[in-house]
C-alpha cells in the first residue's frame, strides 16, 4: 500500500494546542494512538521542522504527514471457506456468519475461522488491524456483522462502536414465559473462577439490555433484543440473570426444557437445537466514507425458523385440544 501523504494548516481555534490533539481533529480517520506513533518517527513536520507529539502548534502551522501504512500481523492464514456477503464496497463488509463459526484464531480453534475466511475473500484485509473485524458475535450465535477493509474504516467503526453509534438488534427464543418487555440493567465481569463465563457483578463494566416480548408461548418466548452496550455474552448473561435463559444455551441456560404439552414433533426439534437460539438480526451504522446512515436485515438462519414453526405448530395442537 502507498503512503498518504498530506499537508494541513493548523485553525486559529487550535492554536496553543498539543500537536497530536491538533493532528487527530484534522485527521479522525486516524487513531491518536497511530497518530503520536508517526509523530514519534518523525513522519510527521510542522513547517518543515519535526516535533513531539506533545509540542504546541500555531494558527497557521503548516502541518505535512507521511502516513506509511502498518504492516498489521494476524493470526492467522487465508483459507477458501464460505462467507454470506451481504454486502461489499471499497470500505466495509457486511457478513451474515453461520453459526458455529469462531471469529479469530485462538486456543482449541487454530483454522476455519472467520478471520481466515476474510483473509482470502479479501488480501487487503492483511493490513488493517484484525483483519477488519470490528465487532463479535460469539460461536453459535448466527448473524450481521461489519468488517472495516481500510485502516481509515476500522478506526471509525471502532469509534463508533465506542460510542455506541452502531445500533444492533438480535432475535432470541428464551425459556419460560415472559409477560411483558423490560430492561436490565446489570454490571457485567469476568466469572471469579471459570474465567471463560461472564457473571453480573456490579464491580463490572455497565450492561445495558432492552427486550421486547413478540411472541409468547406455552413454556417459551420470542423476543426482540437491542442492546446499550456490547459486553461479551450480554444477551445470554442478562437473561439467565433474570430466570429467562435463551434456549439451547450450553453455559448459562438450564437442562432443556421439555414441558409435559409439547407434542413429539416439538420434542424433537428442541432435542436437536444444538446451539445457542440467538441472532443478530439487525444491524445499522453510518457509512465511513459516505457518511449516509446505512441499515440491513438478516433473516432468522433455518434452524431457528424451524424451531420457531415448531413451537408455533405446538401451540395450535394445544388449543384444539
């Protein structure tokens, strides 16, 4: 990749300011991080002269960059395996990932992830931090997710995200019977001794989960899911907290459920619900070049819709009996 090249003139409303200060409100496509690194190698001039990144800069200061791009390491190595693009442009992907797919490498899961199939779908993607991924979705949870194809992209979709400016709504069916929609509100960290699981503890980070009740059931509900924030394992922390595990949940749902008035069909399609019954529906963001407010849809994966049509199906045999 070229380096950028740019040549900038200091406002009169940043003058006396840090140069790294200055330089990261002229260029928020960059990080401030990546930003004083560049300061730090001298790629970066203030009337032909190089500074620190904590020197002040005058109104009128002509500031010049050479932006070389990182060389960024993954983990990781291209393999051909299928992605569901619902959409490409020369900054971002949007995936809709199956489930049962690992996002990055890592212990028990050292290929066929995510970030291998990016790698190949897109060589670009070796030189921007994670091969672009910006966000996760955990194993068996299917679903929308952006990938950033620049490192200008990246860092604005993680600011973004930061600032909670990506809107992301999920589909889950839930054991037990929920009345009505409601909030939680409960802190979330790291379990004190299986530190793979997430635990309430209101010394965490703040969680913030809102549902909404869009069908009830005999002994389940279907739910619509928007969250505040995006811890890991959220949904599926926040509703075991509140008695209402989501269905097929190996870590935090209870044993399945099998109530004494499901019929044999029913029986058996949540015998054969292996996952997590959880979705990434929704997801809509603004556009990092663009800047147009961007939205797209995900239908629910088939073994959801199935199990969804059971559950309906069960009801109907249940008020005619």
């Amino acid at each position: 990749m070229e380096p950028e090249r740019l040549s900038l003139k200091i406002r009169p409303e940043w003058d006396g300011r840090r140069l790294d200060q200055a330089l990261a409100a002229l260029c928020p496509q960059h990080s401030r991080a990546r930003l004083q690194s560049w300061i730090r190698a001298g790629q970066v001039t203030v009337n032909g002269q190089a500074r620190r990144p904590r020197d002040p800069v005058r109104a009128g200061d002509l500031v010049s960059l050479e932006a070389v791009p990182y060389p960024v390491k993954t983990p990781a190595r291209p393999e051909p395996l299928p992605l569901n693009v619902v959409h490409e442009d020369a900054a971002i992907l949007v995936i809709n990932k199956q489930a049962g797919m690992v996002m990055h490498p890592g212990a028990g899961n050292p290929e066929h992830t995510l970030m291998n199939a990016l790698l190949h779908h897109s060589s670009q993607l070796r030189h921007v931090p994670r091969a672009g991924i910006v966000h996760r979705l955990d194993k068996d949870t299917s679903g929308l997710l952006v990938v950033a194809k620049t490192p200008e992209a990246h860092t604005f979709l993680v600011s973004e995200l930061k600032a909670r400016r990506i809107t992301r709504e999920y589909r889950t069916i839930v054991s037990g019977v929920l009345t009505a929609g409601g909030t939680v509100d409960a802190s979330l960290r790291r379990h004190a001794r299986d530190r793979t699981k997430m635990a309430v503890d209101d010394s965490g980070r703040k969680a913030v989960t809102h549902y909404r009740v869009l069908k009830r059931f005999h002994a389940h509900t279907y739910l619509r899911v928007m969250l505040d924030t995006g811890r890991t394992h959220q949904i599926r922390v926040h509703m075991a907290h509140i008695g209402h595990p989501v269905l097929g949940d190996p870590v935090y749902g209870r044993r399945r459920h099998l109530s004494a008035g499901a019929g044999e069909t029913l029986r058996a399609v949540l015998t054969a619900f292996k996952r997590q019954a959880l979705h990434a529906f929704m997801l809509a963001l603004t556009h990092p070049v663009s800047g147009d407010a961007v939205r797209w849809e995900a239908p629910l994966p088939e073994d959801m819709s199935q199990l969804l049509e059971a559950l309906k199906e069960s009801e109907k045999l249940k008020g005619k009996r």
